[in-house]
C-alpha cells in the first residue's frame, strides 16, 4: 500500500472515530434588562455589566456556547417576558441556534444607585421557561466582589440546568 494511500485512510479512520464521540456544546444567549426608575435617563449601569460578565464567564468555562444581547433598559419587567424587544432577542438567538435563553432583570430603585436584585429566567428553545431564580445584586463592597456575586448565581444556575 502506498504512503498516500495509507495516509487518507488514516485521516478517514480519525474522522469517523471523531463522528461517532461528537463534541457538541449547548448554546445559550444571555439578554439583561435594566429596570426601574427613570433607567431610560441613565447610562448602562457597572453593575449589569459586572452581571453580565459574571454570568456568561461561568457558562463558557462550563463548556457552553455563549452569546449575549445588547444591556437593555425597561421601567417594570414585563408580564410576558418574551414578547416585545425580548422576543425578537428571543427568536434572533434561538434561529442563531441557541438552545438556551436567559434574560436577567436587574432591578434598581433608583437611578445610579446598586441594584436591589437580579431575578434570572433561563428558557429553552421551544419558551418553556425552565427554571427561575432571585439572587441579591448590588451587596458586594467593591467590584471584583460583585463579580463574584454573578459568577456564583451563574453556578447556581448551571447546577439547576445541567440535568435537563
């Protein structure tokens, strides 16, 4: 047998042993919303970005696909949360493949001031809403400490999902 020959079939035994272990991760897409009192006045706050980050740090360390939505900003979170911006997020990021959704309302009482709480909904790519969690935001005494807050509530989370 050839060199060349014997190659190919080398790379087509590597290729259909890698096809049959495949190593797919879940996706999933991550949107936080601002919301309380005159936010539509107030930058992005730090806090949701430390949330973000946190957040999405641990679902990629555990092997998840991550994407995320622009921070966005509403006066009270809405009684259908996937309808609205949320929705079309939603929709864009399960046809983008996601299998998981998680949208994070933080919650603030007043404008630059921490946040009260992040209450998190993480959904699958059919809107069923699978699991609902509050954390306190806003407690740590400086920002790697908040960080993480964010990370921890991202484990949390993981733990409650990963079974499903």
């Amino acid at each position: 047998m050839s060199h060349a020959r014997s190659k190919s079939l080398s790379i087509a035994a590597f290729l259909l042993a890698l096809a049959a272990f495949p190593a797919s991760a879940s996706m999933v897409s991550f949107m936080l919303v601002e919301t309380g009192v005159n936010l539509e006045e107030a930058p992005g706050n730090q806090h949701s970005r430390l949330w973000e980050s946190g957040l999405m740090s641990v679902f990629f360390d555990s092997d998840f696909i991550v994407t995320s939505s622009p921070i966005a900003q509403m006066k009270t979170i809405p009684s259908t949360e996937l309808a609205g911006d949320i929705g079309e997020m939603f929709t864009e990021a399960v046809n983008g493949g996601a299998d998981y959704f998680v949208v994070g309302f933080i919650e603030y009482s007043t404008v630059g001031a921490s946040p009260q709480q992040i209450a998190v909904k993480v959904y699958d790519s059919s809107r069923r809403l699978i699991h609902r969690e509050s954390f306190p935001a806003g407690t740590g005494r400086n920002d790697n400490e908040e960080l993480e807050l964010a990370r921890n509530a991202g484990r949390f989370i993981i733990s409650r999902i990963k079974d499903i």
